[in-house]
C-alpha cells in the first residue's frame, strides 16, 4: 500500500507519496480543493493529513474513492518530528507524515460525517451572532457608563428600547446606529432560532434527547453533532470525559491530587450543558426534573453550587448518551438515584 501524506493549505498543498518500503515516489503541490481529482486517480492508499479547517472535507473525499483515512491530531504532529530543529517547510511535514506512516498505524481522530459539520457549523454562526450583538451592547453599556446613567435589568433583545427611553433627546447619532445593529443582530438570531428549532424537531434523535428536563433545541443539536457516531463511546463515563467534565489528576509517587473538570472536548457543546444544568436546577418547573434537582441538591449540601452544576451537567451527558444509544425517551422514575 503506498502512503499518501498531504500537508494541507488554504490554496495549496503539499503531497508526499511513499512505497510501503518508505521510498518516496512523488512529491508535488496541488490545489487544495482540486485534491479530490488527484485522489481519483491513485490506487487504493493510505492518505495522511494533519487536523486543520480543510482536513476533514478531504478525509471524506478519500474516504468516498475508497483510500484509508488517517487525520492526525495536530497536538500529535509535533512528536512524530513535524517543526523539528526550528525547521519547518510544507515540504518537509509532508515528507515526515509519510515516512511515520509506512513505520506505524498512526492514530486518527473522529472523522465526522457531512450531518454533523453542517449542524456544528449551523450552531457556530448562531453563536457569532450572539456573540457580536454582546459586543455591540458592552459599547454602549460603557458609553452609559461614563455619562453617569444606570440602565436597568432586561433581556438583550429589549436593551436597545430601554437605551432609547432613558436617553430620550439626547442619544447622540453614534449611539444610535449602535442600537439600529443591536436590534437587526436580534431579529437575524430569533430567525436562526426558529431554524435551530425546526432543525432539532426535523431529527428524531434530537426529539428524543429534548425529552429530558432542561435540554433545548440547542444542546440537543449540538450534542449529536459533536457525538455524530454514539456507537464510538461504550459507556456514559467515556463520553463524559470525551466532553472534558470528569476531574483531572495531578499524582506523584504518594502525592494524590485531584483537580478541577479536564475541559477537553468540545467547549461549546460543554458550555451549553452547564447552562442546561443550571437552567435544570432553577427554572424547570416539570415534575420530571424533581429527582435529578434533588440528587443536584445533595451534592450542593456538600460541595457548593458551582460544584452541583458541573456535576448535573455531567450526569445530563450520561442521560443523553443512554437515550440515544437506547431508542428510548426519559424517565424521571430513573433520573437520578436519591442520596
């Protein structure tokens, strides 16, 4: 089997083909998003390529003209000798990504299917709209700032209304244009909010996660879309730690030391279960939440709540990973074991 490692560019790439006797064949640059034409016409191969933006449309493009797929993690690059010496080329990555394949299997990451990067992609400019309809208001909450005014509690998509009614007259221009983004970023993000809604009722696994108290059409999307495959977890615990809400260790010889949740993984599917928790442990009114609010304040008795929050939203990770890979729907009977 010959190796086919690709140093991946914006434009373009740099590919190194190796014999199996790691005797390099060829050596050329190409087009990135003309790679697929050049996979097409090589037999059966290992392609190697690096984790970037580009990395997995042409994992899936190799993989669909039959090649075996490798996407090295780029935090495993660096030991493998790609920058050794402070020498770094795209030739040269190319080179040493296929002389470590023809010697090891090397390890791959996940390989998403098309699904699950349209829905990440989807909730990922959600959240850029968000975000930047934040930043906007922080400008203007620090122009009130320093004309000594207070504006009072409300939900963003009111702020620019209250901002008008203090101000009155004296908004100036600049402020105002402000406020005229402010309320275009609302209307375009409630218009991404009905399509992430229709989206997750579209999905029967998303129905079926959604069951469980606190889970929106957010977190559910966003979960299948970071697990895509649930066949590749074969308990709650791993995907639990796969999503970086398990503990860290820090242990020497006789020394044990625990630490705070890892935070590996995907941070922003991590970010929107905590909000499920502390939506859970606050404002969920549905009699089905009772068992897992309770287990949620046993654990506050003891270690506080920020501690409980973490440790609902892991325990909601476990939830949704048991009703996927079960077909079943939840059960506030089986919520939580009281303690």
């Amino acid at each position: 089997m010959e190796h086919v490692a690709i140093d991946l560019g914006a434009r373009k790439s740099q590919i190194c083909v190796r014999s199996s006797e790691g005797e390099i064949l060829e050596e050329k640059r190409w087009e990135t998003w003309e790679l697929k034409r050049y996979l097409a016409g090589r037999p059966k191969s290992r392609v190697v390529v690096e984790t970037c933006a580009e990395a997995f449309g042409v994992a899936e493009a190799a993989k669909a003209l039959g090649h075996e797929v490798r996407v090295v993690p780029a935090t495993l690059v660096g030991t493998l000798g790609v920058g050794a010496r402070r020498t770094k080329t795209d030739q040269r990555d190319a080179r040493v990504l296929s002389e470590v394949s023809c010697r090891v299997d090397l390890p791959s990451v996940h390989i998403p299917t098309a699904q699950s990067r349209q829905k990440k992609t989807f909730c990922g400019m959600r959240d850029a709209l968000v975000s930047a309809r934040t930043k906007v208001i922080n400008t203007v909450r620090g122009w009130l700032r320093g004309q000594g005014r207070r504006l009072g509690k409300g939900s963003s998509p009111t702020f620019a209304k209250r901002v008008r009614a203090l101000c009155g007259a004296d908004l100036p221009d600049y402020v105002e244009r402000q406020l005229r983004v402010v309320e275009g970023l609302t209307a375009e993000i409630g218009e991404a909010d009905k399509a992430l809604e229709m989206e997750a009722e579209q999905d029967e696994t998303c129905r079926r996660l959604m069951t469980v108290p606190g889970v929106g059409s957010l977190t559910a999307v966003r979960f299948v879309a970071a697990v895509d495959n649930v066949g590749r977890f074969a308990t709650a615990h791993q995907i639990e730690s796969y999503l970086g809400l398990v503990p860290g260790e820090s242990s020497s010889s006789e020394r044990q030391q625990r630490l705070s949740i890892t935070k590996a993984g995907p941070p922003a599917l991590r970010w929107v279960l905590i909000q499920a928790a502390w939506a859970l442990r606050t404002h969920c009114r549905q009699p089905a939440a009772v068992p897992l609010q309770l287990w949620a304040h046993h654990i506050e008795l003891r270690r506080g709540k920020r501690t409980a929050t973490v440790a609902l939203a892991r325990k909601l990770a476990g939830i949704l990973y048991a009703i996927w890979r079960d077909g079943t729907k939840y059960d506030g009977a089986r919520g939580a074991k009281m303690i």
